[in-house]
C-alpha cells in the first residue's frame, strides 16, 4: 500500500486525511513486531489551515495526548503510543509537512 495518503513499514499501516477542520494522520500497528503491539494505533492532528499546534491522540477521534509545536515531536509521541521508534513510522507524501 503506497501512494500520496497511505504508507505501510515495518508493520505499521498510517493514512493522511482532511475533515473539515483537521488534517489527520493515523498508524496503526498492523503487524506485531518485536516491539510494536499488534493493534495499537496513534493519531496526530492539526488544523485545516496548517498553522496550529499538533495534536496527538491514541486515536483521530480519540482525546488529545498532549500538544507540540514541531512534527519530530509528535512523531515521536506517537511512535510511544504504538511501542517503536520514531525511525519506524512509514508517512505518507501528503502529510510531510505537518507542523510547518
């Protein structure tokens, strides 16, 4: 699965989409690995125009975790949620520049 919304490495699945007023990006840990938990997701959000902080949540439409001003932060964060490194999470072309 490959193309400008989705990604898929190292067994986690994430997906880049706009509601009305965000711009979300969801992993979810399809395959367990010998540290991501099978299952488990993250999700990282911001505002339609782009120029808010970002958002992170266990799910897209799940509580906010916590806020961060750059993309390497929240990614990191989600990365914990789902239990890999920062390094492990596939993002797809559409959503590279989150936090920007």
């Amino acid at each position: 699965m490959s193309d400008d919304r989705t990604a898929e490495a190292n067994g986690i699945r994430a997906s880049y989409d706009e509601t009305e007023t965000e711009r979300v990006l969801e992993f979810e840990a399809a395959v367990e690995g010998a540290t991501a938990r099978h299952g488990a997701t993250a999700a990282i959000a911001q505002n339609r125009e782009g120029y808010a902080m970002l958002k992170v949540r266990p799910t897209a439409d799940g509580d906010e975790l916590e806020r961060y001003y750059g993309f390497d932060m929240a990614l990191d964060h989600a990365a914990e949620l789902l239990g890999v490194s920062q390094r492990d999470l596939p993002v797809p072309a559409a959503a590279e520049d989150l936090g920007m």
